[in-house]
C-alpha cells in the first residue's frame, strides 16, 4: 500500500525558514522520481514545486522557488526534504510530497502558513 507522511509545517513570519520531510512506503523509492506539490488557498488544483530525480537531479517550478527552496532526498530512509528559505505569504499553503510521473494516492500534507 502506498502511502506518504508529510510533516514539518507551521505558522512563521515572512523571511523565516522551515524543513518539510516526507516518509514514503510501499513504493521503491530510490526508483523514482519524487516531488513536491502544494495547494495554495483558493486554487482547487494541487502546484508542482519541485521535483528530484533518482539521481538527485533538481528542478523547481519557478526562479522564485529555485532560489529559495532546496529538495533532497534520503534513499535509505526513502524520505523527501524539502528546505525552504525566505518564505513568502504566497508561499501559504498544504504541502505534500508524491512521485512525479504517476499520483495514486495523497497523504495528508503539512500546512504551511507565512503571517506575520
């Protein structure tokens, strides 16, 4: 059974940094490429983030994102990272992990809110 444990969200100020982490089971993780999406509030459709090969090879939706965010991988924990810096308040939103070419299922992502 597929399942993925987001956690590591919560309320920060602008300018402030946080770390998600994502748990994946029941898939062969090292295999994959993996990514990083997020539902912003009033948008029904989850975004792409950033995404990492098998490999560790990174790519990030937009030059914002890029030179901000960092995901990474640990394959022998077969958990997702996902480092963010400078956090935005359009950064707001649920945040969840899956493999990139192919979402079957959902966890139950980790909110990120940025307030001041």
């Amino acid at each position: 059974q597929v399942r993925f444990v987001e956690s590591g969200g919560g309320l920060v100020q602008p300018g402030e940094s946080l770390t998600l982490s994502c748990v994946a089971s029941g898939i062969t993780f090292s295999a994959l490429t993996m990514a990083w999406y997020r539902q912003v509030p009033g948008k029904e459709q989850r975004e792409l983030v950033a995404v990492i090969t098998e490999s560790g090879g990174t790519t990030y939706r937009t030059s914002s994102l890029q030179g901000r965010f960092s995901i990474s991988r640990d394959n022998t924990k077969s958990t997702l990272y996902l480092q963010m810096n400078s956090l935005i308040s359009e950064d707001t939103g649920v945040y969840y992990c899956n493999r990139r070419f192919v979402q079957t299922t959902w966890g139950q992502g980790t909110q990120v809110t940025v307030s001041d």
